[in-house]
C-alpha cells in the first residue's frame, strides 16, 4: 500500500500544480490590459495659457513682453500696457476677442457725458488706451455739438466734430497727459495740447465774458475739460478767420498771422491725413478698424448733443474747472 499511497500523493501534487497554473493562465487571459492614460490637466479647461510674445508700452518706452493668451483675452492690466499700434500685431482672433471684452468691460465709458464729469485724471490713467481713442472722440463730437462749432459759418456739424477729433489726435494722439516744453521755454499741455497763451488768453476771455469756462493748470489734463478747450479754441479761430476752416486749423498749430506758412500748411495736411484714415477710418490699422467698428455699434446713433437746446439740459454741472452759463 506504501507504493500506492506514494502515487496518489505525486499525482495529487501534479493536479494541484496543473490547476494552480491553469488558473493563473485563466487569470491572465481573463484579465484586460488598460490603456496608460495621461492625468487630465484641469487647469487647461479653464486657462489658456498658450504663451504670446507682445510689444508693450511703458515708461514711455516700448518693450517686448511673453505673456499668455488668456491674459491677453482677460487682464486690463495688460491692456493698460498697450497702445492700439501694438495690438495690429497680435493674431487676429485673439485681438479681437480682446478688444471685445475690452469694449464690453469699459462700455460705459464710450458716450457717457455724465459719467466723464465724475472723473477724474487719474481715473482715466487707469483706462486703455483703446477705450481712451473712442471716448475722446466722442467728447471732441459732444462739445462740437454743444457750441455749434462753425454752424455760423454753412459748416456741417459731423465736420466740425470730425475736425475737432483730427486736431486733438494730431495734436496728442489722445494722450490726456500729453507735455511738449518749446525751445522758448513755454509749454503746451493736455489733448488739445494748450499753449501758454491759449492758457492767458481763455482766462482773460472769461474774465470778460466771452467763453463761458475757464480751466485751471490742472484741468487741461483731464479729457472732458481738455476737449471743451480745444472746442472753444478752434471756435475763436473759425471766427477769427471769418469761417475758413483750412485757415483756422493752420492757426491751431501756428497762431492767425502765421496760418499759411510752410509749417501751418504741413500741419494741415496732418490733419487732414488723420481725419479721413482714423476718424473716418478709411484704410486704417487693423486694431484702430475694428475697435472703431465696435464702437460705432454701441454708440447711440441720434446723438443728443447737436441740438443745442438738448445739450445744455444734460450737460454735467462742471466744478471748478469749468462754468456753464
């Protein structure tokens, strides 16, 4: 029996053995192999961060600066840094969502007279310079409208507003802060870039009743208040120059006795140039087009202030920059 039961066992073992590697094979065969998946970046769903070379503007110097796409798209502190020269650069679809949430978010900036009452210099250093161009022009459109810039004259009132618009670009390329410091000494200062005369000449106009505001130093800086000094000014120099607009704008660089000389005709064609290719934006920029565009859309077409009537009963109380009479 010994033999025997030593059979049994080793055959035992052998089964056991077999089914033990059977089920390991079964096991094996049974079993799927997973695919190796990549952890999902989560972050990625919400933030593109697509790196973006850029030219910014700081200092008064332009730089070269690495950002991110989502931060073009989103970061005003970012728009701040640029000019709408800089954003011709950037890849079309990027620009223009950009800009689009760039107008959206400042929107009630765009023709918002009493809004602009409110603020003041420093408010404005914190607003794109994008936002800025059409602000601006939109004041330049608004004073134009209130005085009835040389509708004495025959002159229609989208040129005047238009004229106006050419000159302060001309003048500081709607930069509020703008500082030139002549060879004389004097300086001319703010969007319509005042000179020291100007300056003398609409506090002694107002001393006598001939303008209805008068501005202190400080006040050139601020847009609303700037753009009503270049509106009376040019006014003063339509009247000067007996309605003759070519004649009046030459006198805004160089002064009535100099405004047909060399430099005041340059400076017209200057004017000119700005006026049909931005403020009427004929074969401008790609980013100056398309915010213009924009903006043109959120703009309310019946404007308010060409009626003189209407406009002095919803122009802003002025401090004391300005007085209405």
């Amino acid at each position: 029996m010994r033999p025997g039961v030593a059979a049994l066992m080793v055959a035992a073992l052998v089964c056991a053995a077999g089914a033990a590697a059977g089920l390991r094979w079964y096991q094996r065969f049974m079993q799927p192999e997973l695919p190796a998946v990549a952890a999902p970046d989560i972050a990625s769903l919400f933030v593109d961060d697509t790196p973006v070379q850029l030219t910014v503007f700081s200092g008064g110097q332009f730089a070269p600066w690495r950002t991110t796409a989502d931060e073009v798209r989103t970061s005003p502190a970012l728009w701040r840094r640029m000019h709408l020269a800089e954003w011709n650069n950037v890849e079309v679809s990027l620009r223009e969502a950009a800009l689009d949430n760039m107008l959206l978010k400042y929107r009630d900036l765009l023709a918002n007279p009493t809004t602009w009452d409110r603020m003041r210099t420093e408010d404005w250093d914190d607003v794109p310079q994008p936002i800025r161009t059409v602000a601006y022009r939109e004041m330049a459109a608004y004073w134009a409208g209130f005085y009835h810039l040389g509708r004495r004259y025959g002159l229609p009132p989208a040129t005047g507003a238009d004229t106006l618009a050419a000159i302060v670009m001309t003048e500081s390329w709607f930069e509020h802060r703008a500082r030139y410091v002549n060879r004389d000494g004097s300086i001319d200062m703010g969007l319509g870039m005042a000179s020291d005369y100007a300056r003398r000449r609409m506090r002694a106009l107002h001393a006598v009743g001939m303008v209805d505001a008068t501005f202190s130093e400080d006040d050139y800086l601020n847009p609303w208040l700037g753009t009503r000094f270049a509106a009376l000014w040019l006014s003063l120099l339509l009247d000067e120059s007996r309605g003759d607009l070519a004649l009046a704008i030459g006198a805004y660089n160089r002064g009535i006795a100099n405004a047909q000389d060399p430099l005041a005709l340059d400076y017209l064609n200057t004017v000119r140039r700005r006026l049909i290719t931005f403020i009427r934006n004929r074969a401008a920029p790609p980013a100056w087009d398309y915010v213009w565009r924009q903006a043109r859309q959120l703009e309310n077409v019946a404007w308010p202030w060409f009626d003189r009537r209407a406009a002095a009963a919803r122009s802003p109380r002025l401090g004391a920059g300005g007085s209405v009479r």
